[in-house]
C-alpha cells in the first residue's frame, strides 16, 4: 500500500547546502582581514557571494577586526623585542592612521556663515524696496 501524496517525503532539489568548516572559516577571516574583497574570498573558497554572506556573516563584518588586533598586538610584541621591520611596520601603520585623519579634519565641509543675510524672495525683495524707495529723496518727509 502507498502512501498518499500529501504525506510522501518530498525530495530535496539542487545542491546540497554548504556547511563552512572550521578551515574554512579561519580563511575567510584572514582573506577578510587583509583586505580581500567579499566577492573575490568567495571566488577562493568556491561559493557564491550572497552563500558566504549567509554563512561567514560574523567572519566578514566582526570577527577580522579582532583578528587585525591580534596581528597588530604580535606586530608590537616583535617590535618591543627589538625587530627592526617590525618597527618600521608599526610607524608605516601609525603614519597612515595619522594622514587618515589629517584628510579628513582637511576635508570636512564648511558651516555656512551665520553673519550672512538670508536672500529674500523676489516679491520680498520688491516690497522691502518699496517701503524704503522715499528715502533720500525730496519729498520723503511728505509721505511719513
């Protein structure tokens, strides 16, 4: 006897959903914290973009920062041993932080002079002339 349709298992279709390993996930947090692109990581490990958005969400967005502290705080440990590349590593990144903020102190947008008159509209304009026209004239003390 079978089953009716309603209750028989449907299969599943496509391909099987991808689980990242652990390996995986380690790769995707260094490609990320050297700078890698999302869409060129997902090349490398062989999903789609939108697949290791889903998955390695964490990976992408929080976890290569804590990575880069990791890499940063090893960086300084050999610079205080007394490793010169090192050093030189750790000015090239101060520097760069410092220009960063440089550029953008530069290149904030001006706030816009409050001693300025606000420009009146054109029947504000007229009006405002009109009112004052008499003055400096002859006959301004006849019409006040």
């Amino acid at each position: 006897m079978t089953k009716p349709k309603a209750i028989q298992k449907v299969a599943m279709r496509g391909q099987n959903a991808w689980r990242p390993t652990l390996e995986q996930r380690n790769n995707v947090l260094l490609l990320r914290a050297t700078g890698m692109k999302v869409s060129a990581i997902a090349s490398v490990i062989g999903v789609g973009e939108i697949t290791l958005r889903s998955k390695c969400n964490d990976e992408l967005n929080f976890l290569y920062n804590k990575k880069k502290l990791e890499m940063i705080g090893l960086l300084e440990k050999s610079a205080k041993k007394g490793n010169v590349a090192a050093q030189k590593a750790m000015l090239t990144l101060i520097e760069k932080q410092e220009i960063a903020i440089y550029n953008k102190a530069d290149y904030q947008k001006p706030k816009a002079d409050e001693s300025k008159e606000e420009k009146l509209g054109k029947n504000e304009g007229l009006n405002l002339e009109a009112k004052t026209a008499h003055k400096g004239t002859t006959w301004a003390d006849k019409l006040q």
